[in-house]
C-alpha cells in the first residue's frame, strides 16, 4: 500500500466522520425547531380553546337576553292592551 492510499483513506475516514456529526447536528437542530412548533401548536390551540369558551358563553348571554326581552315585550303588550280597554 502506497503512502497516498492511506492519506486517502484517512480523508475519506475524515469526511465521512465529518459527514455524520454534521448530520446529528442536523437532526438535533430538526428535532429542536419540531418541538418548538409542537408547544407553539398547542399554546395556540389552548388560545383558541379559551376564546371558543368566551364565545359560547357571550351566545348563551345573548340568547337568554333576547327570551328575556321577549317576555317583557309581551308582558308590556299586555299591560298596553288593558289600559286601552
């Protein structure tokens, strides 16, 4: 075996070590900004859990205020009609 032959193993050896940790640093670099999304995900969808809350809530106001105007609408037609008799 030549002398060249074993410089180029050793680069190859090299790069090939070099080609791995770039690698792994790659994935750990992926698997970090996938849980970053992951947790922005999940604060978002509990934001939007609580906003759908407030939501049903002002609708389940708004409807048992429009029953309540109702029956004073027709308790103040009642009186309207009884003064006019």
């Amino acid at each position: 075996m030549r002398w060249t032959d074993t410089v180029v193993r050793s680069l190859c050896h090299m790069v090939s070590y070099v080609g791995r940790v770039t690698i792994d640093m790659n994935m750990r670099l992926i698997t970090s900004e996938m849980e970053t999304l992951r947790e922005q995900q999940a604060r978002k969808q509990r934001e939007k859990d609580v906003e759908l809350r407030k939501l049903k809530k002002a609708e389940h106001q708004l409807k048992t205020a429009r029953e309540g105007l109702q029956l004073v609408e027709k308790k103040h037609k009642l009186v309207q009609e009884d003064v006019s008799r």
